[in-house]
C-alpha cells in the first residue's frame, strides 16, 4: 500500500467520529430552563419513577441487553467545603465522593482525573460495582461554579463503557 493511500485512510479514519458521537444527537433542556446538554439519539428522557412518571431526570438507553443507562445532571448544589475545583482539591473531591459512594466493599474508585465542565475545572470519576453478574460503572464529572456545585451521574456497564462512555462525555462537554 502506498503511502499516499495509508495517509489518505488514516486521516479518513481520524476525521470520522466514532462510538455514540457517530449518531445524530438530540438537546436535553431541563424543564424550569436553567440547563441544557446534548446526547445521542436513541436515548429516551428519564422519568423520577421507574413507571415513567415523575419530574424528567436526565436520559436514558436502559434495556435488556443494555442494562441501566443513565445520564443524569445535578446542581445548582451547596458545594459544602469545597470552594472550587482544581488540581490541588482534586483529592479532597475524589475523597468526598468515595467515603458518600463507595459504602460497600463491591463499590471502589477505578480512576481520577482532571477535565472541563461548564467552562471550570471538573474532576472525573470512576467507580465500579462488581456486587452483580455485570459490573457497573458509576462515574460522576464535578466542578464548582460561581459558588455552586454541579454534577454529572452516568451509569452503564463495564462491558459497555465503549458504547457509553462516549455518551457520558458528550453530554459534559455540552451542557450549559
């Protein structure tokens, strides 16, 4: 193959999206305005009760061969003792969010690390929950804003984080 041809598929490959942002997306505005944040088509809003009813809580790709998966947005928040988010407080967020979460042995802290959410330094966050024959992901993207806190919950499958995760990022980048 030449080279000319491997560089030409290479960019090719590079320039397509891949995983969740290769669907079309969709806006998810909150019901009294205060934000919004973009996610792949195929997700359905999700309701506060399991029965459909109930205030919308964010959005949802739960099925059988899915599992639960959900993306929920939180805040504005009293962010308690931390006044922002930066490298510095990173431990102390990851610590706080792991002695509120982590309140079972099957419940542990896979990873942290430094990102971006509503223009502010955010931490993010992995949890697994192998109490189940599918493990879970629980990770939680958050960061302090004009004195308040905020914060992304996304739930899915350890065996389809590749699905969803690109999900999850998705609707952090976007929302404001």
């Amino acid at each position: 193959m030449s080279l000319v041809l491997r560089s030409a598929l290479l960019a090719l490959v590079l320039a397509t999206p891949t995983g969740s942002f290769a669907q079309d997306t969709e806006t998810f505005d909150a019901a009294d305005g205060t934000y919004s944040f973009q996610y792949p088509q195929g997700f359905a809003l999700s309701h506060m009760f399991a029965d459909g009813t109930g205030d919308v809580t964010g959005v949802t790709a739960s099925s059988m061969d899915n599992g639960d998966v959900l993306i929920t947005f939180l805040g504005p928040r009293d962010p308690g003792d931390i006044a922002d988010v930066t490298e510095d407080s990173r431990q102390a967020i990851v610590d706080e969010f792991t002695k509120a979460i982590a309140v079972l042995p099957s419940i542990e802290l896979k990873s942290s690390a430094m990102t971006t959410m509503l223009g502010q330094p955010a931490v993010d966050m992995v949890f697994t929950n192998k109490r189940f024959k599918n493990v879970a992901i629980n990770r939680y993207v958050f960061t302090v804003r004009d004195g308040k806190a905020y914060k992304f919950e996304c739930l899915y499958r350890a065996d389809k984080a590749e699905l969803f995760a690109p999900a999850c990022d998705l609707a952090v980048w976007t929302v404001s």
